[in-house]
C-alpha cells in the first residue's frame, strides 16, 4: 500500500486532544512548555482567528513550525494567511511564514524529532532523529514546515 504523503493528516486522538488542551492551557496562562506557544492564524474561508498548541523550534539561527500530523487545518490556513501570531502567555508575536521545498526539511525533521520525539514521535511512524537524509526526504511531503519571521 502506497500512502500518499501530500495528502498524510492524522485526526487528533482523544489523548492527543486532552494533552493539547493542557498544553495550550500552560501557554495561554504564559508557561512555555519545551517551547510551546499558542498558534492564532486566521481561517482561510471564514476569516476568523483560529488557535491551537505548536512547538517553535529554533534551528541554525531561524524559526520554524512543523506540522507532526501533516495537512491540517492549521497548515491551510497559514498556506492562505501567510502568517499569523504566536504567543505565550499575553506576550504576542506577529509573524510571516513562507512553507520549506521538502528538499529543505531533512535537517529540520531531525532536529524537531531531536526536541520533541518524546511527544510527537508517534505520529512519525518509527522514524526517529538517527534516520538517514533519505528516509527523512522520503517521509519529507507529509510533514509541512514553515520558517516564520517575527514582525520587528
């Protein structure tokens, strides 16, 4: 069988959701957790402020969003916005993000699942930060990832 990785998205779990919820709890109340922040971009259709938990990770001097369970909405939104906010606690960062050529994320995938894999490594089906550029190439359209760049 044959998976289409333009098109992975993973629904979120029960579990999932529950974590998430405390997570963004945290970081709404301004405790960062392994670099959590809240993601607000607005909806591409409805236009309206959209949230949810992400993991900013800093790589080589940039910022960047990964999107562990693939397409989702969030990933759509910011495809349509180009940008949005994020924010820890009532501190509040503007941003523009431009989405990576998967050429560009084998470095990105290691040093995200280097950081995170504890929480995000189910939904990378066993491939872990030791794997080869080329499984990480591979698994590379799955996994959108946008390098953002906050609003002086």
């Amino acid at each position: 069988m044959t998976v289409n990785m333009n098109a992975r998205y993973l629904e979120v779990s029960r579990s999932t959701r529950i974590f998430n919820t405390v997570v963004a709890a945290l970081t709404r109340a301004g405790v960062s957790v392994w670099g959590s922040r809240v993601l607000r971009v607005r909806g591409r259709t409805s236009g309206e402020w959209r949230s949810t938990p992400v993991n900013l990770l800093t790589h080589g001097g940039a910022s960047y969003l990964v999107a562990p369970r693939g397409h989702t909405q969030w990933v759509r939104n910011m495809r349509a916005a180009g940008g949005g906010e994020l924010a820890v606690g009532r501190r509040v960062e503007r941003f523009t993000a431009v989405e990576l050529a998967d050429a560009d994320k084998p470095d990105l995938l290691r040093a995200y699942l280097r950081r995170w894999k504890f929480e995000v490594g189910v939904f990378f089906d066993g491939v872990g930060p030791d794997a080869s550029d080329d499984e990480l190439l591979r698994i590379a359209p799955g996994y959108p990832v946008f390098r953002i760049t906050t609003a002086s």
